[in-house]
C-alpha cells in the first residue's frame, strides 16, 4: 500500500520560483512545497494532529512531467511594506515594484507524492484528505491547483503515461535536489511565520534522482552533455567568507587533508598519477558571483569526484566525511572539518547537505546544465598560444578535458560575470605559476553539464566556470 497525494495544475502550469535561485522554475513541485500548503489549509488540532504524523515519513516519490518549459515574466506588483511616502494610486502608502515571475510549463499537468509502504489510519487519512482538498492553489496565487489524498495499492502508483519519477537516493547517487518534510517541520514553520520570517529558511532538501516509470535511468535530460564529474561534495565555510584570490591555498590544504585521510595505497584517481588520459578528483572554491551583489568571496569548498566504480566513489565520499561530528549546544550534531591552513590557520568547513542557502553552496548551482560558460576564476592556459590567438587555445584547452568545441569563445584579462575573481600570478598554484591565464566565456552547440573545469590548474579550482544560461537542464526559456 502507499500513502498518495494527487495533484492537478488547472491552469497546466506551475507557478514557482526556486528557493534557492529565484531566478528558476522550481521542478517537480517539492513536497516541503505541498508541506506548507497542506499547513496553509489547517483548521484545528486534528489537522495538525495528521500533519506531526506525515512530516515522520521518509522523503517521497515524486511523479511528474519529464518535459518541462520555462517561463519568465515581468510586471509590477504592490509591495507589503508600507510608506507613507510611497505613490501607489490604488494602494496608498504602498508602492509598485517591477519584479520577475518564474513558472513552469509542463506537459503533463498531473503531479504525485507517493509514500510507499504508508498506511495512516481511517481518521488520519480522512483528515488529510480534507486538507488536501482545500488547498487552493500551489506555489504562488496563479498557480490553482486541486489536491486530494488517498490510499492505492502499490501496482496503482505505476505506469501513469507521460511522467518521469523523482526517487530518493543516496547523496552520491542523486542528480537532483528536492526540498522535503522532517520531523518538527510543523513547529519549525509556525514559529518561523509568528517571527514574520519566510518558511524556506527551514528547509531541508534530499538527493533524488530521475528514472522513467517504465524504469530508464533519466537522470540527465535528452541533448545534455554529462560531466566527467557525477558526484560532488560541499563543505560550506563556518563564520568566514574568504577571499576569493585565497582559492588556490584554500583547495590545496583540502587536498592535503583528504589525502592525509585516505589509506594506503591512495587512489590513482585522487593524487592523479600515471593516470594521463583520465580525470581525477578535483578541489573546488566556490566564489559568490553570478548576481548583482556578488561580491567573490568564498561560501564553501567542495570535491568533485569523477565518473569511477561505485565501491571507489563511496571510499572517497566516506573518507572525507569520517570523523565529521561535533556536538551544538543545543545537542543537534552536525559535521565539521578543521582545515588547517597555511599562513591563515584553523578553518571550520560544515557538510549541510540538506540546507538551500546560500544558493552558491549548492552542487547544483554548479552542475545544471547550460550552453554557456563563464569562468569565475581564471583558465590557465595549457601553453602558449601560437600567433596569439587566445581564442583558440583557450578552446583548445576545453578539447583536452573532452569538451566538444565551443561556437564561440570570449577571451577577457577581466571578469566576465559579477564576482569573478581577479587573480595575480602568486594567487595560481605552485605548478600553474608562470603560466598564461584569462577569463573566458564559452558557447556550445548543445547543453553541457558541470562543474566544468579547464586548465592546468583545474584540479585545484583555477579554470571553475558557472552556467551563464537562466534555465535549468531540461528548460527552455520561454519570456512572456
């Protein structure tokens, strides 16, 4: 048996912006999403009663469209915030501000939350299903939507023509990442709305990934040219936002560490050895840019593990992660890393795995897909260009590390995108000094996945690029 939630988009398309980039689509709805909408419909005690029960579930199935649109639009909207100088003409002591709308078009309007194996009780499903049944609409007002709830037999929750399902996975096995319910997530969101604050801030999300119900592994749409790197592993700074031109002696003191951790004999694939036509692990610093504020600094660390046998991938996963645990004071644990640091000294790096901010600390703010490129630390170019042309040995450059050839290359001794760091020859790496290195912009036939790394210093961050392209893999923007 499963506990199933249905959803209908009436108006086939799904208004919602990402909690962590608002400047994309949220897709599939996330059951934090449906979480806090099932809350919005509660009435009394029972109602809540039913929903302490559902957030001690395990993350669910998601059922929904694999072909998904991207839509932008514009338009003014009234604030909350009142000001008595504020002109509004229909709403005195507000004013308009022009603000951009994220939606998702997809083809199939159905959606489904499954639980397998949940089976509440008669008065506990009659309760949520009333719940379902007056909510209004999910995500944003325009997006109506009919919910109901109920109980199938595990058979009746497959097979639905058209839709791709979203499964939990272990964190180094998941592609995506989902915003879902935990235990005390009722408590957490009625304290955060009598503080007036915004319920993302206690969301957590899990790893799923993507597999067609007929049991095709889906996880990288159609056209989309897969990283060498499948898995990656963030450790976001603890009270500290470091220089960005601090990279090289950030990534270079986490290499040592892990590799101080690893046992004999160390994995070719991570001190790279005899190893030449392979990619190996590498060591990011993941800058704050990409935005109007950005300001380079450092938000976290993370390891980009490349496409090995699983026994190796879960070795290194689980080395790093070794001996992780500090005690709060509030009791909660959580993981921490002391980085030593040459010439800076002790650093805390935290694995948060389910927080969604900043949104620069995320492994997806790095591996969804896009046909542009832009670096945010410079690419070291492999050797010198002949005839000075830039351009093609930056493109060359992206050849070696099995890039298709990019249609066009911008080529820039200043950075091309908000925050990118501007590096000095003592910034690069030991074995990158000396060399020649530039920004770049990189455009390719097709969608290519990240992290993308190009250059002699790559596996250390230097030649770290971010997709320049607003829509998700599996998007196409759409401006309405």
């Amino acid at each position: 048996m499963a506990l199933v939630i249905d959803i209908e988009l009436l108006t086939g398309r799904y208004d919602a912006a990402g909690a962590g980039d608002r400047d994309m689509a949220e897709w599939p709805p996330h059951p934090a999403r449906v979480f806090c909408a099932l809350v919005a419909s509660c009435r009394g005690d029972d109602d809540r009663e039913a929903l302490r029960w559902l957030e001690t579930l395990p993350a669910p199935v998601v059922q929904a469209s694999g072909e998904v649109l991207g839509e932008s639009r514009r338009g003014y909207v009234v604030t909350n915030k009142t000001d008595p100088s504020s002109g509004s003409q229909f709403h005195p002591g507000r004013s308009n501000q022009l603000r951009l709308r994220q939606s998702a078009v997809p083809a199939s309007a159905t959606v489904r939350m499954v639980w397998d194996g949940a089976e509440p009780d008669p008065a506990a499903l009659a309760t949520l299903d009333d719940l379902a049944r007056r909510v209004p609409y999910l995500g944003r007002s325009t997006g109506l939507a009919a919910l109901r709830c109920r109980v199938l037999a595990g058979s009746d929750t497959r097979g639905m023509d058209g839709l791709v399902s979203f499964e939990p996975a272990s964190e180094w096995a998941g592609a995506d990442r989902l915003r879902v319910p935990y235990r005390g997530y009722l408590e957490d969101l009625t304290t955060l709305h009598d503080e007036g604050r915004p319920p993302w801030e206690a969301s957590r999300a899990a790893s799923y990934r993507r597999v067609t119900l007929a049991g095709e592994d889906e996880r990288r749409p159609v056209g989309l040219l897969p990283s060498v790197y499948t898995d990656v592993v963030v450790l976001r700074f603890d009270g500290v936002r470091p220089d960005g031109r601090l990279t090289a002696r950030f990534t270079t003191a986490l290499r040592r560490a892990v590799m101080a951790r690893m046992p004999d004999p160390l994995p070719a694939a991570l001190h790279g050895h005899d190893v030449p036509n392979r990619p190996h692990v590498a060591f990011l610093a993941l800058p704050n840019v990409g935005h109007p504020h950005a300001d380079g600094r450092l938000l976290g660390l993370a390891v980009a593990i490349p496409d090995l046998p699983q026994p190796e991938r879960q070795a290194l996963v689980r080395t790093l992660l070794r001996g992780m645990v500090r005690h709060r004071e509030s009791g909660e644990q959580r993981r921490v890393l002391e980085l030593h640091v040459p010439r800076i000294g002790v650093v805390d790096l935290v694995y948060e795995p389910g927080m969604v901010r900043p949104w620069g600390a995320q492994p997806e703010r790095w591996r969804r897909g896009s046909r542009s490129w832009v670096s945010v630390t410079p690419v070291v170019l492999d050797r010198y260009p002949k005839d000075g042309d830039l351009e093609r040995e930056v493109a060359r450059s992206a050849e070696v590390v099995g890039l298709p050839t990019p249609l066009e290359v911008e080529v820039s001794t200043a950075p091309l995108v908000e925050g990118g760091i501007r590096l000095r020859p003592g910034d690069l790496p030991n074995r990158a000094r000396g060399r020649l290195f530039r920004h770049a912009r990189l455009t390719f036939e097709r969608p290519v996945s990240g992290p993308m790394l190009v250059g002699a210093g790559r596996y250390l961050g230097i030649g770290l690029f971010a997709p320049a392209d607003p829509s998700p893999p599996g998007f196409a923007g759409v401006t309405g």
